[in-house]
C-alpha cells in the first residue's frame, strides 16, 4: 500500500515538474537571444575599430569575428545604411 502512495507522489511530482522544466526552457532560449545580440553588438564595435568601417552583411561579421547563430531557432535583422554607420541588428526567436 505504501508502495502506491509513493508512485502516485512521484508521478504527481512528475506532472507538476513539468511546466516548470518549459518555463526554464523559454527563459533559456530568450537569454541565448540576448546573448546572440550583445555579441553581434560587441563584434560590430571591434570591426569598427579595428577596420574602420562596419560591415555590409552579417556573414562578414560571421566569417571574420566568431558569430555563431542558430538559425534554426534565431531569426537576425540587419540593416546597414553605410560603412561608417552603425548597422541596426535585432535578433528574433522564429515563431514570434
């Protein structure tokens, strides 16, 4: 009888552990996000100042600075209006 009571406790736990297991997920996920983000941010500095221009494309900064990006899961925004002008860069989780 004890037995059952255990089992029944256990799976109860289960059932209760398991919108906080996705909650972590989620939280995860969106600091990875932000991550991505401040180290593109911190990539398009060094190029800036180590080249003196800020690159045309993403790829160059993943190419010549180390950017690795999921593109499973991230979507990246990069706009540039000139060399000398700091490219607006979003990251977006796909699906939102």
């Amino acid at each position: 009888m004890r037995r059952v009571f255990y089992v029944a406790g256990f799976l109860l736990l289960l059932l209760l552990s398991l919108p906080a297991a996705n909650i972590l997920k989620e939280g995860n996920i969106e600091e990875r996000r932000v991550r991505i983000e401040e180290a593109i941010q911190r990539a398009l500095n060094l190029c800036y100042a180590q080249e003196g221009f800020y690159p045309a494309d993403l790829d160059y900064l993943i190419d010549n600075y180390g950017i690795l990006i999921d593109g499973n899961q991230y979507n990246v925004y990069y706009k540039t209006i000139g060399a000398n002008i700091r490219p607006d860069v979003s990251v977006f989780k796909k699906g939102d």
